[in-house]
C-alpha cells in the first residue's frame, strides 16, 4: 500500500499531504481523512420527507375534561409549540444537523446553480476527479488550444530566475509548474491541489520527465493552505480561482504564504470588452464546449459547469480591486486574446 506523510504546520491550517516518491504510481487518501475546513465536500442523498402525525389516547365513555390554564395560555399554545419542536427538528436533520433555515445559510454558485458553501468543494472535487485523465485535452477544447500561448505569455510577465520557490495552487496536472522550472533553469515548485487524482497524474510526467525532485505534490485547500508564512517567492493560479469557494479567501491565503517581495499571478477565463465579441463567443462556450466535452470526455455535465463557472467568474476590473484588497500592491492585470482570458498580478511589499 503506497506511503503518505501528513503533517500539520501550523496547527490551524489543513492536513497536509506529500505524495511518497517513487514508490507508487497510485496514491489514496487515508482513510481517516477529515474533510478540510472550507466545507467537508460530503454530499448528502436523501429525500426530505415529512411524517408527522400527532396521536392522543382515548377513553371509551369518558367524560370530556375541562382544562383551566394558569398561565394565560391555552392548551391549543401547547400543542403549536410542539409541533414546531418537531419541525426544527426535521429541518436540523434534513440540512445536516445545522438547524439553520436555508434562508439563513450561506451560500455560493456552482455553475449556475445555487449550493451551499461546504458543498461546493466537494462538487468541484468531483468535476475534475471525473476528467483528471483528460485534463490537459479539456484545457484545449475550451480554449482551442491557445491556452498554451497563454500560459507562455505568464512565464514571460512572470520572468521565473534561479533559486526561486513556486507555490503553483489548483495546479492539477503541473503544466505551470513544469514551465516554471524550465525558464527558471533550476529551482523548486510545489504542486497544490483540491483533487487528488490530478496530483497522481500530474506525478506520472514528473517522473517520466525525471522532475521528481524539483516537485512536490500537496493535496490542499485554496483558502486554507498548509504551509507557513512567508513560504514561497511566486505564487500562481491557473485557471483555477474561479473554482474557490470564496476567492477572496484565497487571495488572502496567497498574500499570507509570499515572502516580501514575493509575486502573485492569477491566469483565468474572463469578459471580452466587447459586447457583440462576448455573445458570440458565449455562443461558441454554451453550444460547442459541452458538447465536445461529450464527445471526447463523456461527460458533458462537467463541461457545462466550467462555462458556467466562466460566466459568473467577476470581470477584470472587479478582480483588480480583490487582488488589492488582500494587500497586494502594484496590482495590474493584461488582457490575452482580446479580454478570453486574463493575467492578474501584483507584489507583496
């Protein structure tokens, strides 16, 4: 059974997961995993059934029986009272012993669907369990290939040099921690993702490139990072922050991760300027990308959820003020292929 070492630094962070080199090409989580703390990722089945039904003795020939009330309450107040008991109770279990009301509870989108927060790690978790193997070809569907300019156009903004520690989050397969290192010359990238499955995948290239030891490989959480602070020189994102929970969260945990003088760049999907530009190619994402994700994957549920992810991803501009409010400072961002995708960086001074 393949060996994996968990560590906690610090204390209040998620578990920690390196992956044991060259040991296995198969890695499973420990059985005694507990969820991290942006939400357990569990999805709970069940239908939420009422089944109340409320019985009282009787007495054949008795009397009926007057009740006097002292406290200026009748016994129809007693019973209303119960029965609510009993519907919190029923509500509690339903949304898994919160006993919040829904209208209460916090919520996030997953796609264009409404869910509550601890749910969507898990849902997210799922989509690329199901396309770890093709993710690379994903990136290429939905971008027609061209991501691999894009992500070209980041080293070159990102100028990697020698020495330098990479912190690569939502990293699936590696492919910026691989560029990374190739500019760089020598130095060292850490791998983190959501899904564990990509980390496997992404592994077998490290080795089949003889990488292994430039790359660790981390399961972890965005907005909860297992590492200390003031860890890494640059940390970069790819495509992935549109998937967070809550992205301002994560902004915040990459400010806390980066030395002084370290650099954040964010490369994600974004808002063409041009509306007629927008809704043609918004034509091309909602009919043509499921469908081949269908086609070549399968799986044409969790390409639709990554259009739609898109769609709800907030604009340049929007974007720009989040990465400032975390605390970063020279904050710019750079429009790729007329506004498709969008390179946000800024430094912690």
């Amino acid at each position: 059974m393949p060996r994996c070492t968990i560590s906690v630094s610090p204390p209040d962070r998620s578990a920690r997961m390196y992956f044991d080199r060259r040991r296995s090409r198969s890695t499973r989580w420990p059985e005694s995993r507990s969820a991290m703390r942006s939400g357990n990722g569990q999805r709970r089945s069940g239908r939420f059934t009422w089944a109340v039904s409320i019985t009282a003795p009787s007495i054949a020939g008795a009397s009926p029986r007057r009740t006097v009330s002292t406290s200026g309450n009748s016994g129809i107040g007693s019973f209303f009272r119960t029965l609510r008991a009993i519907c919190r109770h029923a509500l509690s279990r339903h949304h898994g012993g919160t006993g919040q009301d829904p209208a209460t509870e916090q919520t996030t989108h997953f796609g264009y669907q409404t869910v509550r927060e601890e749910e969507k790690a898990g849902r997210v978790r799922g989509v690329f369990t199901s396309v770890a193997s093709r993710y690379d070809v994903m990136n290429d569907v939905m971008s027609v290939g061209i991501h691999r300019l894009w992500k070209d156009a980041m080293m070159d903004w990102l100028a990697p040099r020698p020495g330098q520690k990479l912190l690569d989050v939502a990293g699936g397969t590696g492919d910026v921690s691989f560029r990374f290192l190739g500019r760089a010359g020598h130095g060292h990238a850490t791998v983190c993702d959501l899904t564990e499955s990509m980390l496997v995948e992404g592994r077998k290239r490290a080795e089949a490139e003889r990488l292994e030891d430039s790359l660790d490989w981390v399961a972890g959480d965005a907005m909860a990072l297992p590492f200390p602070d003031n860890s890494f020189d640059v940390y970069t994102i790819s495509f992935g922050i549109r998937n967070v929970t809550r992205p301002q969260k994560a902004l915040d945990e990459a400010f806390r991760v980066l030395r002084p003088g370290g650099r954040l760049m964010v490369l994600e999907f974004s808002q063409i300027p041009n509306e007629m530009m927008q809704k043609v190619y918004d034509l091309y994402s909602f009919n043509v990308i499921p469908a081949m994700g269908q086609l070549i994957a399968n799986d044409r549920d969790s390409y639709q959820y990554l259009v739609e992810s898109i769609r709800r991803f907030p604009d340049q501009e929007t974007f720009l003020g989040m990465v400032e409010a975390a605390g970063f400072e020279q904050a710019k961002y750079r429009n790729l292929s007329m506004g498709i995708a969008c390179l946000h960086s800024g430094w912690k001074l």
